[in-house]
C-alpha cells in the first residue's frame, strides 16, 4: 500500500549510524597510504609521464582520506521581495542571463 503524501520516511539505517560498507573500503584503501605517496613521490622526483599511476594513488588517497574541501562563493543578497510567480518574463529571463532583474515602477511593465 502506498504511503500517503507527506508522511515521513521509516526503516533504513538510523540517522548518524556510520555506513559499515564505506568504514571498511575506508580502512581497506588506508593501509595502500604508504604506497601511494611514495609512488606520488617518485613520480614527482623521478620524472616520466605515470598519469595511470598518478590517477591510482589520488584514487587510493581520496577513498582513504576523503577529497579536500571545496571552496564554494556566493552571492546572497537579496534582490527582490516578490514571489517568483510575481516576476515577467522579461525579468525572469534577466534573471536567468546572470543580470538582475529590472525594477517595476507604480506596477508597470518593465
């Protein structure tokens, strides 16, 4: 029987209970640390093209010790109190080309 709309989820893994699968590849690939970054070093010391070599030790590191952190900017200001349902096409499509979207003045068109 379906569950009704908005009904909230039930079974699973519990919030915040570790995934084992993911603990153990985790475990697995950081016993290959030693390795990768001495092949990394080798590479980066000895010199020839090892791009394969290079792609696995990233792989094994990454797996191991997750990627490093992303940076990510943002612009939050906000530019308009309307709803989007509010908005002409003409300023949604401003919106969408990365501009801002015009001021309406005494409810005119834009």
């Amino acid at each position: 029987m379906a569950k009704a709309k908005g009904s909230p989820k039930t079974g699973g893994r519990q919030k915040g209970t570790p995934n084992k699968v993911t603990a153990d590849l985790q475990e697995a690939a950081q016993a290959y640390t030693p390795a990768a970054l001495k092949t990394l070093n080798e590479i980066c010391v000895g010199g020839e093209s090892e791009a394969a070599r290079v792609a696995a030790a990233n792989s094994l590191l990454d797996r191991g010790h997750g990627r490093p952190t992303t940076h990510v900017a943002g612009d939050l200001t906000v530019r308009d109190t309307r709803k989007v349902t509010e908005l002409s096409d003409a300023e949604l499509m401003a919106i969408a080309a990365g501009g801002r979207a015009p001021r309406l003045l005494n409810g005119g068109e834009a």
